[in-house]
C-alpha cells in the first residue's frame, strides 16, 4: 500500500441564501465516499466562519468530513471533479478541501485511570 493522504472536506449546513441543506444531500455525499473509500469519518465540532467575495460577507456553518486513502494521482483527481460536484451539490460559490500529509499511524494505546478517594 502506498502512503495515505488524508482529505478534508467542510461541508455547510446552509445554502447561501440561508435555507439548511438537505439532509439527504449530506447522506448522499457521505455515502458516496463510504462507497468508493471504505470509511469516511466526520467531526463533531461546528466549524464557523466568515469570508468575503467582491464586497460581499458571508457566513459558514460547517462541518468537517475526512478520508484517509492511497496517495494516487487518481485519488487526487477525484477529489478536484468531486469538488466541483459538490459546489453543484450544496449551491456554493466555493467548497473547501484539503489534502494533507498522513504521518505513520500509532498502534493503539490503551491508557488506565486510577481512582482517587475522596
């Protein structure tokens, strides 16, 4: 197996003129990368923000979903099309993906508490 890269993806929770997205339109995005990479993983913590383009402001509400996969061109390919269906997807101007570095995997450590008395 080559080296794994990892891809992150900020999905919003909103369309731009401020209506939620579909739940259906996330279940299909993430069952989409389920499908094609045997796992996607998703952050619990809302990630706000603000940007701005041509004079105007805008706000984000999203949430983060991750892939670790083979570091291919083909990969990476998918990732720069499925963007662009994404932006389709959700009617964004832009969706932020990045592709980053994975580092060797730790083997899992299982850590114990000692129970103080009171």
């Amino acid at each position: 197996m080559s080296a794994l890269r990892r891809y992150e993806i900020l999905l919003p929770s909103q369309l731009n003129d401020g209506h939620p997205i579909p739940e259906d339109l996330l279940a299909e995005t993430v069952c989409e990368l389920d499908q094609l990479f045997g796992a996607v993983s998703s952050g619990t913590q809302l990630i706000l923000g603000l940007w701005r383009q041509e004079w105007e402001l805008y706000r984000d509400s999203l949430a983060r979903k991750f892939i670790d996969a083979e570091d291919t061109a083909a990969n990476w390919q998918f990732f720069i099309e499925f963007k662009q269906g994404l932006k389709k997807r959700f009617q964004q101007k832009e969706i932020l993906v990045y592709r980053l570095s994975c580092g060797g995997y730790l083997a899992p450590v299982r850590i114990g508490f000692t129970r103080l008395s009171a």
